[in-house]
C-alpha cells in the first residue's frame, strides 16, 4: 500500500450532490458512490465509539497490553486498535471533530497507540530470531499515524526551504502575504 490520502473534502457551494455522485460514477463505477461519498460525521462517532468498546473487551487499560500472553491476543488488540486509528483518521477530516465527541480522549489515545508501537517494534526485533511469528506478516499501518497538516505556514516553510538565502526570504514571503487580504489571517 503506497503513501495515498485516505480521505478529502468536497466542497460545493450549490446544490451538486447528484452532478457529483453521477461523476463519480461515471469514472469509477456504478457501486463507487457508496465507497467515495462518506457517511455522516455522527456515523464516525458511533463507529468510533464501537471499536473502543471492543478495545477495552480485549484490554480493558493500558496496563493488560503488557500482560497479552499469546499472539492471538497480541493480533486481536492489534486488529483493535488498527480500526480505531482509521476510524479517527477518518474523523479529523471533518471540520466539527473534536475529541469531546468520542469515548476515548486523546490522552488515551495516545497510551494506546505508545503501547501498539511499542508492540510493533516487538514483533519487527523479535522477527530477526528465528522463531515463526503469526504477527510477522500483520500490516500495522503506521501510516495512519502520521498525519500532515496543510496550510499556509506549512506551505511557507516549504517555500523558504526551497530559496538559497533563508536568511532574508521568510521576511519577504511574509510580506508578500500580507499584501494579500484573503491570506492575511492564514499566514499567522
């Protein structure tokens, strides 16, 4: 699975959802329409809160990941924690997200995913021995850990970053964006 954006915004400012949903049929397939046009943020929630419900069946804390004693439970909080982190990929492209929505706050979250990488350099250490693992071959993911966020300063960044003489271009690239009113409020 190569590096793709698993989710995007569109936005319209007419009445286009049967304009955009015959597009996308037109391209894709009659049966894409489903797979492409995302459901409700609310929907998300739900499917959110579900997963970590099924989390805390397999590790009810932090704590129980280190006391997993098969690789059966090892992939099922994998599996578990996989579908959370999806899950949350998916919620934070809607602009409403916030972590007062789901049952898991973001402190938790963030144990949570400590303990699944520190799993996942468990299994990639532990597959240099000789000993067969079944969790050898589980995809992690990690991609969905890291996520960029694309905005004015970023685009900044990359801009001075690209100019030999760092030293005077942020300056001049932040004036020439102030001279811009729609990018004004952006650049700060």
């Amino acid at each position: 699975m190569g590096e793709r954006k698993s989710q995007g915004n569109i936005v319209v400012f007419r009445n286009l959802k049967q304009a955009t949903d015959d597009a996308i049929t037109l391209f894709s397939n009659k049966e894409a329409v489903e797979v492409i046009i995302m459901e409700p943020y609310e929907a998300y929630v739900n499917k959110f809160n579900a997963a970590f419900t099924d989390l805390l069946e397999i590790t009810p804390t932090i704590n129980d990941i280190d006391n997993l004693q098969t690789e059966d439970e090892d992939l099922a909080f994998i599996t578990a924690f996989r579908q959370i982190m999806r899950t949350k990929n998916i919620l934070t492209a809607f602009a409403d997200f916030k972590w007062e929505d789901l049952a898991m706050d973001e402190q938790l979250f963030e144990d949570y995913k400590s303990k699944y990488l520190d799993l996942h350099d468990k299994v990639k250490h532990d597959s240099q021995k000789e000993k067969v693992s079944i969790l050898e071959d589980v995809d992690f993911e990690l991609e969905l850990i890291h996520r960029d966020e694309i905005n004015v300063n970023y685009i900044i960044q990359l801009l001075i970053e690209l100019k030999p003489n760092a030293d005077e271009e942020p300056t001049e690239i932040y004036n020439l964006l102030n001279t811009e009113v729609a990018l004004r409020s952006k650049g700060n």
